[in-house]
C-alpha cells in the first residue's frame, strides 16, 4: 500500500506543475471521494489489505489514463461524448450560479429527463457547481467510481459462490482489463453505469439474506441512477430484481413474505422518485420496434464500422432472426480480419484475451446453472435480457464493443468460476499422479525387498 501512495505522489507532483489549478482540483476530489470509497469497501470486508491495494491500484491507472487523454487531447479519439456531457454540465453550472450566458431554454435543453443520459449533465452540473468548470476534475471522479467498481464485483462474486478465488480472480479482471480502464477513466457514463448495475445486483443478493433499509435504499438509488444515464438498461434489471425476490432463495412462507414487501417497498420508492412514470414514457417513445429500426440503421450506416446494414428488425420475425450475427458481434468483435484502422488495431491483444477466456466462462456458467442458480440467477437473467437487445439493435462494431462491458462485468465473475474449476481439477490429477507414483515406489521397496 505504501508503494501505491507513493506512485500517486511522484505521479502528482510535475503534473501540479504543468497543469496547476486544474489538477490540483481534480486531486482533491478524487482525494474525497476516493477516501470515502476506500473507508465503505475495507468496512464491509474482512480482506482489507487486499480490497485497498486494488482499489488504490486500480484508481492509478485509471487517472494515469485519464491524465494522458487530458494532456494530448485524445478525447476525440477514445470518447467524443465527454465534450457534450462538458458543455451540458456547464450550463447547468452556469444557470444555477445565476449567469446571464446560460438561457432558461439552454437549461431546459440540458437538464430534460426524457432525453437520454440526462443524469450524466446533472452529474457533470453538479461538479462543476462547487469547484468550477474542471473536465479534468469530472472525468478524475468517474475514475474513482470506475476503480470502485473492482471491489463492488469482489463482494457480489463472494455472495453468489463464497469463494475468495472466485472473488478476488473477478475483481482482477474488472480492474485491469483494458476496455473497463478506457471507459471509467474518462468522462463518459459507462463506468457509472457498470458501477450501479454491480452495486444493484449486489443489494439484491444482501436482500435476499437479511432484511436491510440500508440495501433497500442503494438498490432503489441505483437503478434510480441506472434509467437516469441509459434507460432502457432499467427494464432488464427490474426484471432481473422481481424476478430474483419472486424466486428466492427459500420457499418458506415466511420468506415469500418477507420478498413480497421488499418488492412493495422498492416500487413505491421508484413511483415516489418518478422513476416508474419516466419509464412508462421513455417506453412509449422509444419502445416500439420500427423506432429501433431507424436508431440501428442510423448505427449501421453512420460509420464505416457497421455490420447487418439491410438487417430490418421493425417486425418480430425480422428482430429475432438479427440475432445469431448480431449475438456474434457483440460478444466477438472487433474481428482480427475486419480491422481497418488504429483505433481498432489497438484492441487486438484484448479481443485474443477475451476469445481466450470464452471456454472458462461456459464452463462457470454451466457450473452456475447446476449448483448456484438460486444465487446467480439475478446476474444470469439481466446478462441474457440486455446480450439479447444489445444483439437486436446494436449495428455497430465500436458501439458494441463498448457497450459488451456492461455484460463482460458479470461474465467475468464466471470466467473467474471457470477457472477456479480448471485449476482446482488440474490440482486433482497433479495429487492423483504423485499418488500413483507413491505407490509404484513403495511397490518397487516391497518387490526389492522380496529378491533380496
């Protein structure tokens, strides 16, 4: 641990120089948040040594990243999306701060909830609001929750298989593989979005163990979050919530009754927040199939990198027949063979990793379905529901490899299961072998032994 604060020190002190006030303000956020971070997942753990250790190590490089794109202007490059989600917060900074440059129309505009990733200007708003106009300070905090992200997988895996193998092989992966630090380290909503989906999913687990006001009232902010920076990622994990409490992990009367008022509860509070009604429109808007099929096309054609241009989805023959390519593609590409430029070229080490890791991950998942069904169905059904729309409307090979880590995050939990599976059996043929061997030795004594 000393090592990792003083890796932050010596990375800190010539950038405070070169780029002194704004780094100076994105280190005291990340050094608030980070710190508060850092206190609530060494609370709930008794492995404090290593959750802080990864978690400090995986905020380095995501700010050591984010630092990079920052100092030679690689937004445009890595996420273009970070100078809108500026240029909103920014005016929703400026009109709370009573400023004549930022018009009600403007404000209007940046802070309507039925367009989507509202949240996301609210959040930048917010930043801004209190420290000033400071990208680099917004982009420092979706770092710290990015970082976060590791140990929140480290107690959903633990929860699901109590296995510290399983566990800490997770939280690794989510913290070091190279499309989480991409996206997390910027300002863009990715990170977040994985956060909360992990932080959802988790208090659905601790629910369904012991009854906590505290659990009710993160999960219902959560996915009060989740449909406030993508909306329709809000479906599958309510379904994937009410269908975790109707199934349970007990049959007893009692505990169906104990899910049934949790259930209450957290739909109360989303009608109370206005998540229920912001869902039933965005539904409405944007729900119907030939609305899809204008947003996929408009992903296809738009960029040199679209697959199944012609593929029509506004009829139900036409969405369920995309499937079997688009489910390629999503979980596949970018393919080797199709890479046509850098920004493409550069992933290839990752998608070879990723192919690498596939049998492990049908392996944890059968071993899943088999022994933890219960526990793991919430995190199997929203990965089925949100594989099966990502692989309807998605046209695009950069989209979807972007958006693939907000299912990777719970796939790798099964890799991790995998390949506890694969280790721990290639231990048993090792103990078998030198067994075998012991015994021909003691047979070779005894039959030495006998000549003699």
């Amino acid at each position: 641990m000393t090592y990792v604060v003083w890796g932050f020190v010596l990375l800190a002190l010539p950038l405070f120089l070169v780029l002194f006030p704004d780094v100076a303000a994105a280190y005291l956020l990340v050094f608030l948040t980070a710190g508060l971070a850092l206190f609530l997942v060494r609370h709930f753990t008794e492995e404090k040594k290593f959750i802080t250790i990864l978690f400090l190590t995986a905020l380095g490089v995501r700010l050591l990243f984010g630092l990079l794109v920052h100092v030679f202007e690689w937004r445009e490059f890595f996420g273009g999306d970070a100078r809108a989600y500026h240029l909103f917060g920014g005016l929703i900074a400026d009109y709370w701060h009573g400023s004549p440059i930022a018009t009600r129309e403007a404000y209007d505009l940046a802070t309507a909830t039925l367009r989507p990733g509202w949240g996301m200007n609210y959040l930048v708003g917010a930043i801004y609001y209190l420290g000033g106009k400071n990208i680099l300070a917004a982009q420092s905090f979706c770092a710290v929750v990015g970082a976060a992200t590791a140990p929140v997988v480290y107690f959903c895996a633990m929860k699901v298989f109590g296995n510290k193998n399983v566990a800490r092989n997770s939280a690794l992966l989510i913290a070091f593989f190279p499309s989480f630090i991409i996206w997390s380290a910027q300002l863009l909503k990715d990170g977040l979005i994985i956060f909360l989906l992990v932080l959802a999913i988790t208090m659905v687990l601790q629910l369904q163990e012991k009854i906590s006001y505290a659990a009710i009232a993160v999960l219902v902010l959560s996915m009060f979050g989740i449909i406030s920076l993508r909306f329709y990622i809000f479906y599958m994990v309510a379904v994937a919530v009410a269908g975790s409490f109707l199934i349970g992990v007990s049959a007893n009367s009692a505990s169906i009754l104990k899910r049934s008022a949790i259930l209450v509860v957290i739909a109360v509070s989303l009608t109370y927040l206005g998540v229920i009604r912001n869902a039933e429109v965005n539904l409405e808007r944007y729900g119907d199939l030939e609305r899809l099929q204008l947003n996929r096309m408009g992903l296809a054609k738009g960029t040199g990198s679209g697959y199944n241009e012609d593929v029509d989805i506004s009829t139900t023959e036409g969405a369920i027949s995309t499937i079997p390519i688009g489910f390629a593609y999503l979980m596949l590409a970018p393919f080797p063979w199709e890479m046509t430029n850098f920004r493409q070229a550069i992933t290839l080490p990752e998608v070879l990793a990723w192919w690498a890791m596939i049998p492990l991950l049908i392996s944890g998942i059968i071993f899943s379905f088999r022994h933890r069904l219960r526990s793991a169905f919430p995190i199997l059904i929203f990965s089925i529901l949100l594989t099966l729309s990502y692989s309807i409307f998605q046209g695009n090979v950069g989209t979807a490899y972007r958006q693939r880590t907000q299912i990777q995050v719970f796939l790798f939990i099964f890799i991790a299961v995998g390949w506890e599976l694969w280790r721990e059996k290639r231990e048993d043929r090792r103990n078998e072998k030198v067994l075998r061997e012991k015994k021909f030795d003691e047979r070779l004594r005894h039959g030495s032994e006998v000549l003699s």
